[in-house]
C-alpha cells in the first residue's frame, strides 16, 4: 500500500497535508495520532470512503475508488463503531459477509476465537460494546483478505480479550496478511506494530519500527517514592539544584517525577538532595523511553482518551 | 491451531449468491420486526376485515360487491407500505448504524445491493398478496384477474414507492425518516385513493388518482377487475422514474 502527497481538505480545516506513506506486505504497521490528526480521513481513502483530492493512493496497486470492484474482495475493514444491522444476530451477520465471499474462512471458528460464540443468537443492538468490537473484527476477517484496515481494535475490551486479540492479529501476520491499524493505546503498537507511522496536523511527523522510534532519546524520567511526606521547602530546593532544563513534578506528599536531560549528573543530584534532605527513597525507578513519550515529544499532546 | 488458518484468499461470491443472500438477510430483518410486520400485514388486514363488515353502518356503498372494491385497495396498500415506509424506515438505520458504509466495502456493490432490497421488497408483498388475499377470498372476494395488469401495476407502484422511499431515507436523519415515512403512509391511507376508489373522494378524486397512492390503487381495482390499467401504469412508472432520479442524485451513503 502506498500514500503519495496525499491532500484532503474540507470547508476550512486542511485533515490530511501533503502524506506519504508505504505499507509493506505481510507486515503490521501503527498508525498513531492525537484526535483530528487525519487517521480516519486517511485510513477511509485507502478504503475508496473518499476519493483523494490531491496526491494519490494505491491499494494492492489499485485505485481503491476506480478499481473498487476489484480492490474490495482483497481488503477487509473493521469500523471504529457500528456496521450491522441492530436486529441482526450476531452469527447471522458473520454469516451473511461471509456469503458475500467466494471462499471465506469458517463462521464457527471465528467466533470461537473471538469469543463470540456464546453470543451468536444475541442480535447486534444487545452485544456488549466489546462483542460488538470482536464481531467488527470478525466482519473484516471473514473473507480471507490479503490486506485488512483496523480501526481501534482493542478499544474497550478487558485484558484477556486484548490479549486474544493481539494474539489473532500476530497470526494473521505470520500466515500472510497485512494489517494496517490504528490505535489509542501505545503499548498496543509498540507490542505489535513492525513499523509506526505517527502522523500530527494530517502530515507524517515520525515513521519506524518501535525500537528505532524509542531509541536515542534525550529525555530520562525519574521518579522517586519516598517513605515520609517531604520537608518543607524540599522539592523546590530539588527544582532550583536540577536547573531549568529539568522538569519537576510534584506528584504527592511522597513522590515526585523528573524529567531532565539523560546524563548521570541529574541522577547524582537527586542524589544528593535526598543526603541533604534527610529523604529516604522507598524506590528511585529510571524511566525508560517508551512509544508514549516519543508520541508526547513529537505532538506535545497526550494520546486520545480511550472510547472517545 | 495449524498454520495458515487465515492464509489469504479473496474473492467475490458470484454476483447471483450476493443478491440472493442480501434478499434473504433483508427479508428476515423485516419480517423479525415487530412494527414493520404490524405496518405490512396487520393494519391492512384490520383495515380490510373491518371496512368490510362494518361497510353497512359507515355508509360505504360502491356499484360492485364492497369486497370486491376494497380487497385490490388493500393489496395497494400492502405494497405502499412496504415499498415506500418500511424500505424507507429499513435504509434510514443502516445509514444511521453504519450498515451501508460497512457493506461499501464487501464485493457487494451497489447495483447488487439494490437487488437485493428489491428482491426482499417483492418477497415480503408476495407473503401480504397470500395472506391479504386469502382474508379477501374468505369475506367473499370475487377477483377476476388480469395478470398483464396486476404483475406490471405491482412492479411499478413498487418502483415508483421505492424510488420515493429511498430518497426520503437517503436525505433525512434516521428518526426524522421514521417520522416522515409513517405520516406519508398515514395521509395516504386516509386520503391518497389507496383503499377507496378515487371516486369516493369527490372532486379530490381528480387530483389524488395522480398521486402514486391513487395510481395504484386505481391500478389495482382494474386489474383485478379484468383491466388492463394502463394510464395508472404510465402514472406509476412517471413517478417511478423521477423518484429513482431524485434519489440516485440526492442520496447520502452516510
């Protein structure tokens, strides 16, 4: 899949600005953004939703809105939300997608990896919002894809169920299918995703694999839980020693976070603070550079709220 | 799990499987739903067991036999409401739930799509035509039919009320659809020249017989009368053609 100078606008707000992207085969690539970044607007040209206004998009080398005949046995899409009819059951609406297809995988045992099995006489509008989410998957799955776009997959679903699901999405790339997927939640990407587009104000701030996106960071995060309230005075003494290139944070009576420069002379001053200060750490952790912090230094904005 | 369970291997079902499984799947929804059935069996049959029995006393008086008036009136009216308010109702949520973006991309295409839903429309008004029918056969309904006149006149007042259905559910809010769908059908009931000839409206009969509602329910008493109804017909496929035009320009996806 490849995104060439892809530009979408609508009344005033420029979604999508200039973006390039390549997807390769047999792979499953992130795409992270904060709320209105241009995902949806992306992910839905791919799917032939809306026809680029400027640039172009190629979908298993196909125009997915010319060739769309073509191009939409090969892909399978799961919606952010929605997508069945509410008097529909649950195993009745796998059932009718999987009609649609000439050679698509066995109902019974998607829903049984789904975990929807014991739901598959409940019509949509009674599913929970994570059955509803698994039978979304299910739906995208059904026709034996090559490439398949997921929206949000894990969104709402409790651990074990994650779980399953990664799980799923790991297999569908080791027998051959390609999975683009977008999601809120960064350990999600930097679990699964071979590579990571992170796009902010609809252009392509960030792209590679979770190692190299968190590798050779700048920033080091300490935090430090102590055993006895601090004294008084104590951390802004810590602030001022640090300096201004160090960021202190407060977070209660008995800890505190420091994000400084990745050198050892910021550890050694918190060190010597707590001799100073008479304050004995329950536990100093060093904060590794994760997927989450690089999202935060590249948008400045915290990744969107889960079911939002 | 052995490997290679979901190995890739697209492919569209034949066009004629798609169209039989979206004809069968909207049948089944429709016919599940409570509302939709009282709209498509019940209120026809109460409106034709009761202007029936109670002609007498409410004054309707027609040259022919009562029954033999109001049971091709009735039949009109079964296939009003489902061509024009339970299609539209039906189309209004899967816009509002998403059903039409997430069959946007199955192999189903739009052309199928619509097959289907009019494969579903004419199963669920041959379902009415046998149980209507019969309740007519019963209260003493003798049809002489025209089959060059009752097979066309039904595709057409099904086009010409699907054509309309689709566009009201294609331009409004779902709810504003379930609305708009039911009060059409409500007016048209009471004054469109469905169940009761355009005559019995008096002058308004020379307006209401060019409403689909009338043009079909005149259609219907001819060809179940022996004629061939063809001015009705030529109104019926008028309004087929600028509903289906209207709606092919103005309807929204999402």
């Amino acid at each position: 899949m490849r995104i060439d100078g892809l530009v979408m606008r609508y009344a005033d707000k420029t979604a999508v600005d200039d973006l390039s992207l390549v997807v390769e085969p047999h792979t499953i690539t992130a795409v992270l953004g904060p709320n209105g970044a241009g995902k949806t607007t992306t992910l839905e040209t791919c799917e032939g939703y809306r026809r680029p206004q400027r640039g172009s998009v190629r979908v298993l080398g196909l125009d997915p809105v010319k060739d769309r005949r073509a191009l939409m046995p090969r892909i399978g899409v799961m919606l952010q939300a929605g997508g069945a009819w509410s008097g529909a059951r649950t195993e009745e609406m796998l059932r009718h997608l999987a009609r649609l297809h000439a050679d698509p995988l066995d109902t019974g045992l998607l829903m049984e990896r789904l975990a929807l099995h014991e739901c598959g006489r409940t019509p949509y509008r009674r599913l929970s919002g994570g059955q509803q989410q698994r039978l979304g998957l299910a739906m995208a799955l059904v026709g034996r894809p090559e490439l398949v776009f997921v929206d949000e997959p894990t969104a709402g679903l409790d651990p074990q169920i994650r779980r399953t699901v990664w799980e799923l999405l790991e297999e569908l790339r080791a027998d051959g299918v390609t999975v683009v997927l977008t999601t809120h939640y960064l350990e999600e990407a930097e679990r699964l995703a071979d590579r990571v587009h992170i796009i902010d104000h609809g252009r392509l701030v960030a792209s590679g694999s979770p190692l190299e996106l968190t590798r050779g960071g700048t920033v080091a995060t300490i935090r430090l839980v102590v055993t006895q309230p601090f004294p008084p005075g104590a951390p802004e003494a810590l602030a001022t020693a640090l300096g201004a290139t160090t960021e202190l944070t407060v977070l209660d009576d008995l800890s505190l976070q420091v994000s400084g420069p990745a050198d050892g002379s910021t550890l050694a001053t918190v060190a010597r603070w707590c001799e100073v200060h008479e304050v004995l750490p329950e536990s100093l952790t060093l904060g590794q550079r994760n997927l989450e912090d690089v999202f935060l230094e590249l948008t400045g904005r915290e990744p969107e709220v889960s079911g939002s | 799990m052995s490997a290679g369970t979901f190995a890739p291997a697209p492919g569209a079902a034949p066009l004629a499987r798609q169209v039989l499984a979206q004809a069968g799947m909207e049948t089944r929804l429709l016919l599940r739903n409570g509302e939709q059935l009282l709209l498509a069996v019940v209120i026809p049959l109460i409106v034709l067991v009761g202007a029936v029995s109670a002609a007498d006393r409410i004054g309707l008086s027609f040259d022919d036999p009562t029954v033999d008036v109001l049971t091709p009136g009735v039949l009109a009216l079964a296939v009003m409401s489902t061509a024009f308010t339970s299609l539209a109702i039906a189309t209004g949520f899967e816009r509002r739930y998403g059903v039409l973006k997430r069959l946007g991309t199955t192999p189903l295409s739009r052309g199928a799509l619509l097959a289907g839903k009019v494969g579903a429309l004419l199963i669920v008004e041959l379902l009415q035509f046998v149980v209507l029918g019969s309740a007519g056969l019963l209260l003493g309904w003798s049809p002489d039919v025209s089959v060059v006149g009752v097979v066309p006149a039904v595709l057409l007042g099904t086009a010409a009320f699907a054509g309309l259905g689709m566009l009201v559910a294609g331009t409004l809010r779902a709810e504003a659809t379930l609305a708009a769908a039911n009060l059409v059908y409500l007016l048209l009931l009471a004054g469109g020249a469905v169940v009761l000839p355009a005559s019995a409206y008096g002058g308004l009969g020379d307006v209401v017989q060019w409403l689909p509602s009338g043009a079909l329910g005149e259609a219907m008493r001819a060809a179940f009368n022996g004629e061939v109804p063809a001015v009705e017909m030529a109104v019926l496929a008028s309004w087929a053609v600028v509903g289906g035009a209207a709606a092919a320009r103005w309807f929204k996806w999402e």
